[in-house]
C-alpha cells in the first residue's frame, strides 16, 4: 500500500494501472482461497463418505457371514431331520414286521 501511495505522488496514471492490476490480482486469490476453501470441504466429505462406506461394507460382510451361517446350520438340521425320518422309518418297518408275526403265531 505504501508502494502504491508513493506511486500515486509520482505517476498518477501508472498509480491506477498498477492498483488495477493489484485489485484483479486480489480478486483471484480470494477466488482461488475459495475454491480451495470448497476443496478442503469436499475432500472433508467425501472422507466422511469413504468411511461410511467401510462400515457399510464391514456390516455387509457380517451380515453376509452369519447368513452363510445360519444357511450352513439349516442345511445340517435339514440332514439331521432326514436322517431321523430314515432310521424312524426303518423302526417302524421293523415294529411292523414283528407285529406280525406275533400276529401270525396262534395262540396257546
């Protein structure tokens, strides 16, 4: 500021040009500490973002995880169930089979 009063005391006209050119030149920086002002904040948002997504992520896996759990169990249940209703079956066929021939036996 003082470069530019003693300018203005010694050249008038170049005085103006060069406070011109200092106001453009102030205008751009204020334009380009803005932008990197909206910058700052959308990389600030875009963090925030990234670290939801990971614990999106890391939820979904889980979730996912006991699913395969829950699947993997139900699978062993339903081979459990399968396997009682065989041996069940072989019971009762034997069950059957001795009825009759205590059926078939006459008695004394």
């Amino acid at each position: 500021m003082e470069a530019l009063a003693r300018l203005e005391r010694e050249d008038p006209k170049l005085a103006f040009q060069a406070a011109r050119v200092v106001g453009l030149y102030r205008r751009l920086w204020e334009s380009c500490m803005a932008k990197h002002m909206e910058g700052k904040k959308l990389t600030k948002a875009n963090d925030g973002l990234r670290e939801t997504q990971q614990r999106l992520m890391n939820e979904k896996n889980r979730m996912q995880s006991s699913h395969d759990d829950q699947l993997a169990r139900l699978h062993f249940l339903d081979q459990a169930l399968e396997s009682s209703r065989l041996h069940l079956t072989e019971i009762l066929k034997e069950w059957n089979r001795c009825s009759d021939v205590l059926e078939s036996k006459p008695s004394k």
